[in-house]
C-alpha cells in the first residue's frame, strides 16, 4: 500500500516538473533567469530520485517565484 502512495507521488510530482519546465521555456523569460531556473528545475528532478517529499517542497518554493516572476502556465 506505501508502495502505491509513493507512485502516486511520484506521477503528481512527474507533471507538476514537467508543468515547471513548460513556464521556464517560455520564450519570454530572459536567458540567464531560464538559466538559473533550468538548473534549479534539474536540481529538483535529482532530490526526487532519492526524496520526494522534499522534491516536492522545493518544487513548491520554485513554482512560487515563477508566479512571482509573472511566469505564465503553457
């Protein structure tokens, strides 16, 4: 059962990084800050490998400044 609750995480995870990687493309976001948020973004894709509840909050912290930056959803 722990097994299926941690897939599940994982698959929410999975679409939130990939919904992150959309904004970051945006051809909008200047170079060096879609520099900086690529890196963060692959960052996060290493914590989950090995900790998905902290993937997820450091994640959450990133999602935040995009909407701060005025980064929209693709």
């Amino acid at each position: 059962m722990e097994r299926d609750g941690q897939l599940q995480l994982y698959g929410v995870l999975a679409a939130r990084l990939k919904q992150a990687h959309l904004r970051v493309a945006n051809p909008e976001v200047p170079d060096g800050t879609r520099r900086e948020l690529s890196r963060r973004l692959l960052a996060v894709t290493a914590v989950a490998k090995h900790d998905l509840a902290d993937a997820a909050r450091r994640l959450d912290v990133l999602t935040a400044e995009l909407d701060d930056l005025g980064i929209p959803d693709r």
